[in-house]
C-alpha cells in the first residue's frame, strides 16, 4: 500500500543524504521524495510516499525518529490531507496540432507556460494520476521533455 510520509527535520549538514540513505540502506523503495524549506527556516519539511504494509511503516517511521535532525514524522496515509505534485511537459507542437493540444491543456487546467516554433512547454499540477493521464494525452504529439517533482503533502486542519 503507498504511505505518504511528513517528516520534519533541522536544517543541518548531511540530513538529508541520512534520510535517504535511511532507506536504501534498509531496502525500502522511496516513490517520490520533495524536501523544502516549511514555515520555520530552521526546519525542512520532506514528504515521502514509499510503499509498505503497517509494520514496514512503523518500522520506518521508528527508524525515521531516531535519526538526531529528525524533528517530527506523520504519516499522513489514514489522515485526511491535501496532495499535489508539478509537472514540466515539453511537447512537439505544428501549426496543425497546437489547437489540440491547447483543448487537452484545458481539459486538465494545465497552463502553456513556454512556446516556441517547434515545441509547446505545460505545466501540469494535481495529484499524480492527473498528471499521469494528462502526459498519456500527450504522448501522441510526441514528448521532448518531462521534468517532474515528488509530491507535497498537508495534513487538513478541516473538521466536520
């Protein structure tokens, strides 16, 4: 099952590299990984989705806190939360096919963000199954480019 993980850690020397190494060294697979600087400048908020079932979790989620810069972990899988991801699409564009590929941009509220005489660059955001199909789309024009982030996540603060 995919676990999306929020893990809080001090900005310092070599965190990240442990964070990561935490899970090659251990044989766990890391899906996406984003690290960004939060609303404290001190700390870095890392999102993490990694497959596993309770136990491997856990088991990361313990490891994950006993790593010194670890200041907080949350796993945000059973928690209801917000999730987005950005891709960077560069797609092969004629005359004859940029107003197909402007209706597909519509269609998933992608924006053109760069055009050129030979290519047309979107900008995709949504959760990763948007922005899968959205390329789906558009590998019939021919892709040049995809640049892709990990996802980010927040815990919703919303309550019925």
């Amino acid at each position: 099952m995919r676990h999306t993980l929020s893990v809080l850690f001090e900005n310092s020397f070599n965190a990240i590299p442990r964070i990561a190494g935490l899970f090659s060294g251990r044989g766990y697979n890391i899906t996406s990984i984003s690290f960004g600087q939060g609303e404290d400048p001190e700390v870095t908020r890392a999102t993490i989705t990694t497959d596993g079932d309770e136990r491997i979790i856990e088991q990361i989620a313990k490891q994950l806190n006993k790593l010194v810069d670890v200041v907080k972990v949350i796993d945000l899988t059973y928690e209801p939360f917000v999730e987005r991801e950005l891709a960077l699409v560069k797609v092969q564009a004629t005359p004859s096919t940029r107003a197909e590929i402007m209706q597909i941009t519509d269609i998933f509220r992608a924006k053109i963000i760069d055009v050129s005489g030979k290519t047309v660059t979107i900008e995709i955001t949504g959760k990763s199954d948007k922005i899968d199909a959205a390329i789906g789309m558009l590998e019939a024009f021919g892709i040049r480019e995809i640049a892709r982030t990990g996802a980010v996540a927040l815990k919703r603060e919303f309550k019925k």
